[in-house]
C-alpha cells in the first residue's frame, strides 16, 4: 500500500471513528425520551435523518432522486442493515432483560474483527483479535456494573433476537467493503426507506405517543441528526475505505462513552467497574488499532 492509500486508509477510519462519537450519545437521547414507544422513536429518528439528508442533496443542487438510484443488492443490504439490526434488538430488550440482551448484542464489534478475516486483502493478527477481546471483557463488566446478569430458559427467544442482531449489524457493516462503488449518500435513502417502515411496523404494533415537552422533541431531533443520522454515514464510509479491525476495536467505546455520558449527566453513577471497563477498552483499542500506529510511523 503506498503513503497516500494508508493515509486515505487513516482518514476514513478516523471518519468511521466519528460513528463511534456519535452513538455514545444514542442512550442519553433515548433516556430524555421515555414515553415515546421503541419503533416510534424508531421512525421519527429514522424520518429527521432522511429528511436532512434530502435537504442536504436540495442544499448542493443535486436531484435526491440520483442517489436512490442503486442497485437493488445495495438497497436490501442498506435497508435489512438499518432496519433488521433495530428491528431485532426492540424485539430482544421486549423478550429478555435488558443487561442480558446488552451482553450478547455487544458482540457484534467482536464479529465485526472476526468476519472481516474473510474479506480480500484483509488479514487478522493477533492483536486484532486481542485488541476486540480487551474491548468485550471492559464491557462485560461495565454491564454487569447494572445489576445481577441471570440467563434463563425463558428468555431464550429474546437472546436469539440479540444475537441475530449482532449478526445482522456485523454482516451489514462488513459486506459494505463489497459495495464500495455504491456512494455514501446512499445511506439517506436507506434511512428512509428505513422510517416508512419503521412507521409501519409502529402502527401496527404500538400506540402512538407524541413528545408533550420541548426536550422531548430536541431529544428526537438529537437523535435523528447525530446518533441516528450523521453516524451511519461515517460508518458506511469507515466500512468501505478504512480498517475495518481497527474500528471493530474501537466500537466498543461507544459503550464506555455513553456510560460517561449519562454519569455527567445525572442519569449514572461513577464506579470502579466504570474505570477499569475504561482502561480495558482503552489498552484493547491502542492494541487493535496497532497497524495504523506502525503505518503513520
């Protein structure tokens, strides 16, 4: 790879990286949100960053109708992503308890590492595979921090609905790499794509309840610009022009992050879980991201 590809490399991950921000900020705007029912929180998110992306189109000239031009592999990747990941993870926090349906829908980052060993031009070392193990173990235990984890046979069909969203979210972002000549922008018509349906599934499934107080709709509006919006863009670029071990490492800051997030904000407590998950996602991303280090070197 010659200094100006590892340099594009860098960027895109540090842009990928940029996600990782964003989504700290996904539990704050849900807990300033608690009487809005999961799928229309869902749907409204999903709308406020559809629309934003067809004004940003309309801002610089361009037809939106350009950018829902693509393939329809494209579009069943970039919809079932968006939507089955949510869809699955609202069904698995319905069916199981929410500490137990957390544990093992974070394993995504780690399937993330794994499944990018399969892509061309692609190789794991092993401090990618120990960087996302450092990361995992720091969540475990800034979970388990929540309260008593208990697995049980009851529960079963809400831990396959974390899991297979886990799959889902890992699948989505990987396969991206494959339709790297499919542009960003394209994510503004899976989003919305995403919100028609969303907005389906809630008045099918749901009672609508519409925000009574500013912060409220601040709050949605947050989450549509920003953890819901902006994030899956970066990502999209991260996945399909920067490293994909590297940003499965780093993915589990988001956990860390929003913790922090919501300790400073009175909605958390600080603990000595909350600081050693902090040196151990901490050492697992400086160790996973090892390869750009040597590279900018």
């Amino acid at each position: 790879m010659t200094a100006p590809e590892s340099a594009a490399r860098r960027r895109a991950t540090l842009i990928g990286g940029i996600a990782i921000l964003l989504w700290a900020a996904l539990a704050l705007f849900t807990a300033l949100t608690p009487s809005i029912p999961a799928l229309q929180l869902n749907a409204m998110s999903f709308s406020v960053a559809g629309l934003a992306a067809i004004a940003l189109w309309l801002a610089r000239g361009e037809n939106p109708l350009r950018h829902l031009r693509q393939p329809p592999l494209a579009w069943a990747l970039g919809v079932s992503g968006l939507l089955g990941y949510h869809a699955l993870y609202f069904l698995a926090l319905k069916l199981a308890p929410p500490l137990e349906a957390s544990l093992i829908n974070y394993l995504w980052p780690l399937l993330i590492v794994v499944f990018s060993g399969l892509l061309p031009g692609e190789r794991l070392r092993w401090f990618h595979l120990a960087g996302v193990a450092l990361g995992l173990i720091g969540t475990v235990n800034l979970v388990l921090g929540r309260g008593e984890v208990a697995f049980e046979a009851q529960h079963l069909a809400g831990y396959a609905a974390a899991l297979a969203a886990a799959l889902t979210w890992s699948t989505y972002s990987v396969l991206s790499r494959r339709f790297a000549a499919v542009p960003t922008d394209a994510v503004g018509g899976f989003c919305i794509a995403t919100a028609l349906l969303s907005w389906g599934m809630h008045f099918a499934l749901e009672t609508s309840v519409w925000p009574a107080a500013t912060g409220e709709w601040l709050a949605v509006l947050g989450l549509g610009l920003g953890p819901v919006g902006l994030a899956f863009f970066c990502w999209d670029h991260g996945m399909k022009r920067g490293d994909i071990r590297a940003l499965g490492s780093m993915a589990y800051a988001a956990p860390l992050l929003s913790t922090l997030l919501l300790i400073a904000f009175g909605q958390g407590q600080a603990s000595w879980r909350v600081a050693l998950a902090c040196a151990l996602i901490i050492a697992g991303a400086l160790l996973g991201t090892g390869d750009l280090r040597q590279k900018k070197a």
